[in-house]
C-alpha cells in the first residue's frame, strides 16, 4: 500500500506500532499459557496418576478385606469345612453374591481348585495363580488383575481360617467400565484398562471414552503397544497420557490408561486469551481513531496551509490563512501569513513600478495599452464606444532645453495634475514617454470628445509657473473613435498619433483621425513629407564636431551631426526635426542616412590615413527595431572597409530607459559589430547604475548642462567629478560636451576627463573645413 | 509360651500344674517305667510344646481317661496353647474372661461349637475320635489352641527345655511320636522298648516358629 499523506502515514505508524505489540505480547502470552496449561496439565496427570494409584490400592482394600470378611465368615467356613463340593459351590455363589464378587473359586491348601463359579472345568485342575497363594499366605491376603477368557478381573486371594488356613478362596471383580467410571469420578481423568489379549491384539477391559476415541487409543495401542506417548490425538484432540502397568497374576501385560484432554488444561488460558484478544483489538480500534485525531490536527493545518499555498501559486494574495492552534503549526502559518502579506504587498509595488509611470504617477505605455485593451474588448460585446486621445506638448523641448531636466520634469507632473483634473473618474491618463500624454474616454460621443479635447487644451494652455517661471506649454491633441478609427489597440493608437501631428502642423490644437491622412496625402502635408523629399534631394548634410582626447592633446574623433537645409527654412537643427522623425516613424530613413554618410567619410578619412572614431547619434525608435540597424551598420562597415572601432554609437540615456529591455539587446548586438557605445546626455535619465553596468557600452558622454554649469555651480563640477569616477570605475571612458571656457577644459583635464567636445574645442563643421581646421590645429 | 504380665498368670499356672497334677495322678501309681524324652531343632534348640505320645505296639487293655480336661481361656487366649488327651476324653472350656467367646472347632477329629457363652461352658466336648483337633474362637481371630487326641494314655508335652516325662508306661514295646502344631518335618516316629529301668528318646523336629496373629489390645472398658 503506498502512502500519500501525512494522516495515513501517523495512523499506520501508530497502528503498527500497537499492534506489533500486541502480537508479540498475545504471542508471548500464549506461549507461556501453553506451557503453563501443558504443566499443569502434565502436574495434574501427575496427581492424577497418584490419586488414582491410591483409589485402586483402596479399592483393591476394599476388595481384600470384603474377601476377608466373607472368608471369615463362620457359616462359609462351615460349609467349607464340610468339604462336600456342591455344598462348597453352592455356599461360594452365595458369599459372592454377597460381595460382589463376579466370580468365585475355593483352592485347597494343596493349590488345587475344590471350585469355580466362573469355569467349573477347572475344578480339581491346579490353580493358575499359584504366585498369588505365595503372597496371602504370606500376608494373610492377595490381589492381582487377570485374565480370565479376554475378560479381566481383579482377583483377590484370601485364606478361609479355621483359625488356620483350611483352604483359599479366590475372588474375582470383574473390571469394566463402571470400574473406570468409579475411578474417573475420583480421580477427574478418563480412565482406560487394557491389555493384550490372549490373540495378541489388544482389548480395552474398561473405559471412559466414547466409542470413537475408544477405536483411536485402541489403534494406537496396537501401533505402540505400551510406548504411548505424553500426547496423543484422539478424533482430533489432544490428550496427555500417562501409563501404569498394572499388577497381574499372570505374565500378560495390563496397563491403565489415564487421559486429560490438553485442551482442558487450555481452556482458562484460552478465556483469558480471547480476553486479551478484544483487549487488543479494542486498543488498535482506540489507536486508529486516537491517530486520526491526532493526524487530523497536525494535517487539517498543513492543508488549509496547503491551500493558501495555493491560493498564492494562482495569483489570490487576499485571503488570510486562519490557523488558531498555538503550537508549531500555528506559527507557521503566522509566519507564512506574514510572507503572503509580504508578496501581496510587493506584487502591488511591482504592478505599481510596471504599470505606473515614475515621474508623474499617472499609468504609463503598458498600463494605458492594457486598459484600451480591456476597454475594447468590453465595446466589442456592446453599447460603449471608446475614444483616444494623444496629447504631444508644443514647447516642452524648448522648455527642457532652456530651464533644464527638473524644471521640465516639474512641469509634465503639473500637466498630469491638470490633466487628471479635467477627466471623469473613469476616463484615464496615461504618460507614454518624454511630452507625450495619452487619454482614454471609456465612453462618450463625439460631442463629449470635442468637449474633452477643448477642455484640455483650456487646461494646458494655462500658464505654469515653475519656482516664479512662467511657461506657456500648450498641446497638439490627435483623436480617433473605436471602431471608426482602428479596432484594436495598434490601429487605434495609430491613428491618434496620426490625427495628432495633423494637429501640430496644422497648429489646430486637435484633430480628429480622418481616413483622408492616408501617407501620400500626408506626405505632402506634413514635415514628415518633406523629410522624405529632404533624404531623397539630399537636403540633409553633415557637420563634424571635433572631440579632444585631453590626455594626448590631439583630435581623434568627431561626432557626426546632421543639418537640413531647408529649400525654404535655410538650414534647421536636428532639435527641430529629429524628435518629429522619431515621433512618426521616419527616424530610420534619416538615421540611415547619416549612418551611411559617416561611415563613407570615415572610409574616407582612413583611407587617407586620418584616423578618426566617428560617433553618429541614435534615436530610441533605432533601438526597437532590434535586426535592421545592426545589420545595416555591419553592411556599412564592410563596403566601406572600416573598421568597427572607428566608428561610435550614441544612444540617448532617455531612449535607453524607455524601452531597457528591448535597448539591451540591441546594444548587444551592436556591441557583437566591435562599435564603440556611448551613453549621450548622461546624468538626465535617471538610469540607475546597476542597470548601467548591464548594458555593453563603452563611453559616457556628461549632458553639456552639467559642464556648462561646472564653473559657478558647485554642485555641477562634483557631479561631473562623479561622472567621471563612476565612469573609469566601470572601465568606460567618458566625454565631456559643451565645453565653452579654457577653465572647462582645465577643470576637465584635472578630473581625469578622457575626451572634450564643445565650442572651446571646435565648433560642428563641413568635411572639407574640418580638414582645415585639423590641419591648421596639428600642423603635421 | 504363656504370658506372665497379666493379671491372671498366677491362675494359669495354677491350672496348668493342676491339668499335669491331674494327668498325672490319673496313671495307677508306680506300675511302670518313665519314657523321657526330648525334642530340639535340626539347630539344637529345644522345642516346647511338642507332644510326644508312646502307642503300645501290642493290643493291650489301655486305662480310659476319666478326668475331665479344661482348656481356658484366659486374657483372650486358649490356655494351654497345646493339649494333649487320650481318646474318649471329655473336655471343658471354663471361660475365665469377663468377656464372652465363641468356641468352634472344624477338625475332622472333631467338629463342633459352643456359641456365644461366659463362665464355664454349657455344653462338654468328647473327644472320641484320634487326630488333631483346631480350635478356634470365632469372635476372636487370633485365639488358636490344639488339641492331639492320642489312642493311649502315655503322652506328654515337652517344656520350655524340650524335655518331656512319660511316666507309668508299662513294660513293651512302643512306637513313640511326637507331633507339633507347626511342624514341617522330620520327628520320625521311635521304637521304644520299655523296661524296668525306663528309657530315653530324642527327636529333632524342624518347627517353624509359631506365628501370632495380631490381638489387639484391651480397650479401657477391658473389653
Ligand atoms: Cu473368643
């Protein structure tokens, strides 16, 4: 039997235990019964036998002095005396019918018989026990058993005296089972006399048995002959016998028989037995029903433990274990309670940093997907139909870049506030990244979506003031509809983000997703368009800004910048362009683009024996197509025969925080092409250092408003310091950007900077005046 | 033989040398000679109580026996153990016990019985016939006494020395025998001649020692 639980593993244990006692003493017990019953069978048998020689002396006594008696009697020993046989005869019959006696006989002083009552013939015939004559005439009397014709008696030969012996008279007592009924009422045992007969066979004379043992002593009898042994079975049963050879006048052998059956020596033994046998059995019953108890209250806790368990395994962290015993278990289950609180509360933490954004508390990405998610599959069952809203702020770069990351912080937290201020309850905001707000309207037509979007706009347009800075935001809201506008969360989303720079362009404030922004019409309405048309007319055109390797004193590497020159604008900074790319997906035509024209001059450059690492920026939309660039990159470099370690990558800390896990694995990538990775505009992201040290970069470049600041802000100079240590402390080297004064510089080359970039070192230029500008710096 | 520790001894001798008196003084005086006799065992020891009797070997007019000869009995005993008396002799037997006793006899010599009685018997015994006669007591088991009945007047009982005197034997011949209660052998019968002088006989006779059955003792009524 295989056991599962606990409970059947105590009440098995307990119940084996029991009753392996149990049997061993039940089986000491009845060992020791036995014997005892056998010994006090055997002792019994043994005063038994005694009893029973002491009867037969008693009764052969008794016989004796009947005889005795009847001899001495003065008109038999007148009759005797007349010696006349008839009288003789006839005066023996009647005496011995007076005692008893079944048969009768008168022997002469001469030994020879005068009568017999029992075979006439053999009167005047020698008396066949003369031995017996020897003895009364020494004793004055004398008995044996004989066998007269197969039939046994006791013969009792005593003088008739005159007062000398005149004759003697014998007496036989025939013996048959009243003679053994008469002896086993004294003596308590079965009696049997038996002797071989004259054939040889052996007779039973006299017995207790009834008819069937009478035949299986008789068998065993003839099989043993007087060697019976202790015990013998008699119609199945055990009896102890003892054999006594009984005196006999004659040479046959005659023996009494005394039986008891074992098992009435056992019978008390085997009350008492049966007696401890329920003892036993009502203790395993006790036992079983004392272990399950027992079981069911070590074991009830375990599985209510169990349960929670559980319970906790599919997620329900709300129910309390309740366990009221106050040993072990109990506290347990305290302490297992105590972990489930524990979880619970961590989980609800872990929800809350997963799903919650950091900065302003509002829902982040997921948070708002997961809710438009559950939001649709509720319209799809019926009645709702939900609305988006993406909100991209108008100002907020000029903002960030102007009051610097905390004021800018500050200000999307305010927004949020706002934000949340003007929703119903169950309308909800989402921060999706960087000035990108998202709102979703459960419910409402197209009116009350209006209304929402004017109400926000009302909302942001309102000045925020900022430790006495007034700043005018502002925001560009694009609208779609479930199911009009997209029926799933990509579509809908898509088509917000549409409507949405629709808005910004067109500086309408909102739009609404119309179908009619499909990508040509848009292409000619949006910048996004003339992005396009800029790549495809090569607007754009690339500035080289020189980095110095302070140590050395010279320029080794440069960092590519990418211009426009608008056929309208004239020429336009990436700031302007660059985060519209990255908002409508373009930014891997243009950082194509660049990666293409910086690896070419780097080609260039190398082959001409310049040997210059140039960095070329990427955005976080790079970072999320995890093969194409990387791949890209490597074609790149290979027909262009450059070597990977001329060329850098840098990577925004705020792109890397915002997808850190898709980021890490690019990066490897990148990292596996043999690139140098530079973190850009490090110290504004908030990435924390553990997560630094994950991801396979090399350089650190400190954000320019950090070395800007070194030379009348303290509090700026220890954080580049850190910056550096921290860098050289996780084996990067880093770079110091927007280094304006000689003062930067010397600060910088003091902490130990590797490289310096900025307008003190050389401003961005065109290819052919950097060449100039190299030359005239390191005149070979 | 006889008991000496009991009350009545005195009486028993008394009427035993009476019985010898008597059987004595019955011969006519000085007519013969005296036989003497003894007995002893195979061993040399003397045997008492054997009776020695001389059957005259011619047919001769024989005295008959005239006196009247008791056998008492005396402490629960026949007193004397053996007797020995001449065919024809009329025998009593005086009880001297304050008891009553049963006196029987089945001898082929003679049978008979005196019931139940006290004091001197009712009825006399003839003893008219030669033999042996038992007697017994049937009240008392071990009581026993014997009597020889001789066909001749010369007989006597040997004492405690084995000696015996046959006086008055007249002159002749005689066959001399002897007899004892337990007997087993030997003791073949003598021819004697009787003389003037008298003669002397010796007999070895192999006698188990006579066996007493038990007598239980007197209560303290005497009974
Ligand atoms: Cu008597």
């Amino acid at each position: 039997m295989a056991i599962h639980s606990v409970r059947q593993r105590i009440i098995f244990l307990f119940v084996s235990l029991v009753v392996a006692i149990q049997v061993i003493a039940l089986g000491l017990i009845t060992t020791a019964n036995q014997q005892v019953a056998r010994d006090s069978s055997t002792a019994a048998l043994q005063r038994g036998e005694r009893i029973f020689q002491r009867l037969q002396q008693q009764s052969q006594a008794q016989l004796e002095q009947g005889a005795a008696i009847l001899s001495a009697d003065f008109a038999f020993r007148e009759a005797v005396a007349t010696n006349d046989t008839a009288t003789i005869a006839s005066a023996l019959r009647n005496h011995g019918a007076r005692a008893k006696a079944s048969a009768m006989m008168l022997i002469s002083l001469e030994r020879v018989v005068r009568a017999d009552t029992l075979l006439p013939e053999r009167v005047n015939t020698p008396f066949a026990y003369p031995d017996l004559i020897k003895e009364a005439e020494k004793d004055g009397k004398s008995s044996a058993t004989v066998s007269i014709n197969d039939v046994l008696f006791q013969l009792v030969v005593v003088p008739v005296l005159a007062p000398d012996p005149i004759a003697w008279v014998g007496l036989g007592y025939q013996v048959d089972d009243a003679t053994a009924r008469e002896l086993q009422q004294l003596s308590g045992m079965d009696v049997t006399i038996a002797s071989a007969g004259s054939a040889g066979a052996w007779i039973l004379h006299a017995t207790t048995l009834p008819e069937p043992l009478k035949a299986d002593l008789l068998r065993h009898l003839q099989a043993r002959g007087t060697l019976l042994p202790n015990e013998i079975d008699l119609v199945g049963e055990t009896y102890e016998t003892r054999v006594t050879s009984l005196p006999t006048g004659a040479g046959n052998s005659t023996i009494t028989i005394l039986q008891r059956p074992l098992a009435e020596g056992l019978l008390p033994f085997q009350r008492l037995n049966s007696a401890f046998f329920w003892l036993a059995l009502a203790s395993v019953a006790l036992t079983i029903v004392g272990s399950a108890v027992i079981a069911r209250k070590i074991t009830d806790p375990i599985n209510r433990l169990a349960l929670a368990a559980d319970k906790i395994h599919q997620g329900d962290y709300s129910s309390p274990i309740v366990v009221e015993q106050q040993d072990e278990i109990g506290t347990l289950a305290a302490s297992f309670d105590q972990m489930r609180d524990g979880i619970a509360s961590r989980e609800k933490e872990i929800r809350r940093l997963a799903y919650r954004d950091g900065l302003t508390g509002l829902d982040n990405r997921a948070m708002f997907q997961e809710r438009l998610e559950q939001v649709i599959r509720i319209a799809k069952r019926g009645g709702s139909y939900p609305s988006v809203l993406l909100l991209d702020l108008d100002r907020f770069k000029a903002i960030n870049d102007t009051l610097g990351h905390p004021v800018g912080d500050m200000a999307l937290k305010e927004i949020g506030q706002r934000l949340v201020g003007t929703l119903r309850a169950s309308d909800s905001v989402a921060r999706l990244g960087g000035d990108e707000f998202a709102i979703l309207l459960p419910t409402g037509d197209a009116a009350h979506v209006g209304t929402v979007a004017r109400k926000v706009q009302t909302a942001l347009e309102a000045p925020i003031v900022i430790e006495g800075q007034s700043m005018d935001l502002g925001a560009s809201i694009g609208i779609a509809y479930y199911p009009l506008h997209g029926e799933d969360v990509t579509a809908l989303m898509r088509s917000a983000d549409i409507a949405m720079y629709v808005a910004k362009h067109e500086k309408s404030g909102y739009a609404v997703f119309d179908p009619s922004y499909d990508e040509d019409r848009k292409s000619n309405l949006t910048l996004l368009g003339e992005l396009r048309r800029a790549v495809e007319n090569n607007e754009l055109c690339m500035l080289y800004q020189p980095q110095l390797k302070i140590e050395l004193g010279r320029m080794t590497a440069v960092e590519a910048l990418v211009r426009w020159h608008h056929p309208a604008k004239g020429l336009v900074g990436p700031g302007e362009f660059i985060p519209f790319a990255e908002h409508t997906g373009s930014i891997g035509i243009i950082t194509r683009w660049v990666v293409a024209a910086a690896v070419e001059q780097c080609g260039y450059w190398h082959r001409a024996g310049l040997s210059l690492r140039v960095s070329i920026n990427i955005s976080a939309r790079d970072l999320r197509e995890r093969e194409g660039l990387p791949a890209f990159i490597a074609e790149a470099l290979r027909s262009n025969t450059v070597p990977a370690g001329l060329i850098g990558l840098e990577i925004t800390e705020s792109a890397l925080m915002e997808d850190p896990a898709g980021a890490l694995a690019t990066l490897e990538r990148l990292h596996a092409l043999g690139v140098t990775l530079s973190v850009d505009d490090y110290g504004t992201g908030y990435s924390s250092l553990a997560y630094l040290k994950e991801l396979a970069v090399n350089e650190l470049k400190i954000d320019q408003t950090f070395v800007m600041g070194m030379e009348s802000d303290r509090q700026n100079l220890a954080i580049v310091r850190s910056t550096i240590e921290l860098g050289h402390n996780l084996g990067l080297s880093v770079v110091a950007e927007g280094v304006e004064t000689e003062f930067e510089l010397r600060a910088l080359t003091r902490l130990g900077c590797d490289f310096a970039q900025g307008y003190w070192i050389g401003r961005p230029m065109p290819v052919d005046e950097l060449e100039a500008w190299l030359r005239a710096a390191h005149p070979a | 033989m006889i008991q000496s520790n009991i009350p009545r001894s005195g009486v028993a001798i008394a009427a035993m040398l009476c019985g010898v008196l008597l059987a004595v003084s019955q011969a006519p005086p000085a007519r013969g000679a005296t036989i003497a006799a003894h007995v002893r065992s195979p061993a040399g020891a003397a045997i008492a109580d054997a009776v020695i009797y001389a059957l005259p070997a011619a047919s001769l007019p024989l005295p008959k026996p005239t006196l009247k000869i008791p056998i008492e009995q005396i402490d629960r005993e026949f007193v004397p153990y053996v007797s020995a008396v001449q065919t024809g002799t009329t025998m009593v037997f005086p009880n001297r016990d304050p008891i009553r006793h049963h006196v029987y006899s089945f001898s082929r010599a003679k049978t008979f019985e005196i019931k139940l009685y006290s004091g001197n018997a009712p009825s006399e015994i003839l003893f008219d016939q030669p033999g042996v006669v038992t007697l017994g007591c049937n009240i008392h088991d071990w009581m026993i006494a014997y009597v020889q009945v001789v066909d001749t007047p010369y007989f006597a009982k040997t004492d405690a020395q084995g000696g015996a005197q046959l006086v008055n034997v007249p002159p002749g011949k005689y066959e001399l025998k002897v007899w004892h209660p337990t007997q087993k052998g030997g003791g073949e019968p003598q021819a004697v001649v009787v003389g003037q002088a008298g003669v002397a006989a010796s007999f070895v006779l192999d006698v188990a020692p006579r066996k007493r059955r038990y007598k239980p003792p007197l209560d303290k009524m005497h009974y």
